[in-house]
C-alpha cells in the first residue's frame, strides 16, 4: 500500500481509502491564469462551460470545456463572489458589492432574490446553494465591505454574519443560522440531510474558527438543528467546497484541496500551487473537478462524480 505524495500527479494519499478516487496516470492541468482572485465557480452541463469569478477584477469568466477557451461572461459583475446553479439552469449569484443575491434569467436579465433581512441590507453574501424544493441557502459574511478591494467599504448593517435560506414561492428571507463569526462555503450532503458551512473567522479575528461545522436539517426541510463541528483546516482556511456521490467533502484550503470522508476523516489532498478558494464538480459525468486557486483555473479528472 503506498503511502503520501503520489509523484507528478498533485495526489497526496493519506488514508488508503482515497486511492479509489483517481487514477493513477492522471495529472493535474491548469486551464488557464490571469485573476487576481478566482471563485464561485458553477457548471452549465447544457452548454458544457464553467463560469467563475474573478472578484477584484470585477468580472465573471467562462471557461468552454469544447475548446478549452476562456472568456470575459459578464464585466462589470457587481464584484460577484460564490455562483450556482438551480435546476432550471439558471445563474445564481451572490454580488458583493451588490449586497445581494441575484438570478441571471434565460434571457439574460437579472433578477433580484434577496437584498436584505428585516429591512436592513446584507453584508457581503458569500456562497450559495441550492436544495431540491428550490430554496436557495447562503452565507452572508462582511469580507465585501472590508475594503475597496472586493466589493464597496461600508458599515454593516445587521450586526452579524448569518446564513439564509431564501424561500422559492415567497422569497421570504429567513436567518437559519446566527451563531457564526464568518460563514464562508456552503453545500449540502447527498441525501439533503445535512448542511455544511464553513466558517473563516480566523481570517481576522485571533484564535477565530478554521473549520467547517455540520449541521442537521430539519425534517420540514426548512430549518437547522443540531451543529457540530465537521473538520478543523489544516492548512490556512476552507473556503468553498462541494460533496460528491458518496459523501465525500472536497474542500479548497491553503494548499489546495482536502478530501474528506462523511465522518470527518481526512483521506487525501490534491495538491495545487496555490491558494485555493473554490471548487466545482463538471463535465459530461460530474468526474472533472475545476479547483479556482489565486490567479488561476485548474482542473483534474477523478474516478468519482460531484453530487447533483
């Protein structure tokens, strides 16, 4: 049974179990570079592209898997951050200068879901999800009215970092979880059955959380019980992350991206170049994994498939 880094591939095995997820020939590629810092991104199985962000740079890109091209999809982008997409195939967004969460039509206009909570503006809406009933749940921390560079310098609002669900009849905005410094990624299990959330509150506050927590759904589909933390970082920060078929957690972290098992095992990493803030699950099967790190898209084929 072999052991650590597997050489020239960017696969570092750290539990036998994570061997069945790649092949060993496989390689990571990067697709392509030029961001100054790539997130959110979401995969259009119709048309077979990736559209992502590029935060600063104020644009989202699109990267055509049929020709490997890359170009601008929307310039000004409201400083958009995490992206998704609903079943309908529609774009959903969350614009940190913008302060809110939007849906690009199939017609290409944009539509407002959410822009505030009990009459006050968000912060900075972070990353988004969509669950099956349609509802869309987001994380909202204040990373986008910092400063200047990511969004518009502001003073909050609401006092807090929050997650929200966004109701898909009424788009009633409620606050599903209160208790977090800065919620950062967000993405459901298989089954629906839990939802993850990662907080970064270490990013500014000493001694702040590095992990991602777990939390129940609760059987009505609309509201969370009981938290736990899922996994502490051990490298920098999770940011954004999806879960693949079997349960599995694939998460950007400072080194790239760490694999877990659904009881919190760290079984591997996929080692990248750079700081990894976002991954996404694409191609005809689901099996491509794109990994958005600083100033660059990368991607890696695996043996297993991103949840749906």
């Amino acid at each position: 049974m072999f052991y650590g880094e597997v050489e020239g591939t960017g696969f570092e095995v750290l539990d036998s179990r994570f061997e069945a997820c790649f092949a060993g020939h496989v390689r990571v590629e990067r697709l392509w570079t030029g961001s100054r810092w790539a997130e959110g991104p979401a995969w259009f199985a119709a048309g077979r592209y990736l559209v992502f962000s590029d935060i600063p740079n104020d644009r989202m890109m699109r990267f055509d898997e049929t020709d490997g091209s890359v170009s601008v999809f929307r310039a000004p982008a409201m400083n958009s951050n995490g992206n998704t997409v609903d079943a309908m195939g529609r774009l959903v967004s969350c614009e940190h200068r913008g302060r809110r969460v939007t849906r690009t039509e199939v017609d290409g206009s944009v539509t407002v879901l959410a822009d505030q909570w009990k009459g006050r503006r968000f912060n900075s809406p972070n990353d988004a999800v969509v669950k099956s009933d349609g509802s869309i749940w987001f994380t909202d921390p204040d990373y986008g009215i910092m400063s200047d560079y990511e969004g518009e310098k502001a003073v909050g609002e609401i006092g807090a970092c929050n997650v929200y669900r966004i109701d898909p009849v009424t788009r009633a905005v409620d606050a599903v979880a209160t208790d977090f410094v800065k919620p950062n990624g967000i993405a459901f299990s298989p089954d629906e059955s839990v939802l993850y959330v990662a907080d970064t509150g270490g990013s500014h506050v000493a001694g702040g959380p590095r992990h991602i927590r777990k939390l129940a759904v609760k059987a009505n589909g609309k509201a969370l019980g009981k938290s736990s933390v899922f996994a502490e970082c051990t490298a920098g920060l999770f940011d954004g992350f999806r879960t693949d078929t079997e349960g599995r957690v694939w998460t950007s972290t400072g080194d790239g991206v760490h694999c877990y098992l659904p009881d919190g095992t760290l079984i591997g990493k996929v080692r990248i170049p750079e700081l990894v803030a976002n991954v996404e699950f694409g191609g005809p099967r689901r099996n491509r994994l794109f990994i958005c790190g600083t100033t660059s898209l990368y991607s890696v084929f695996l043996t297993v498939s991103g949840a749906r």
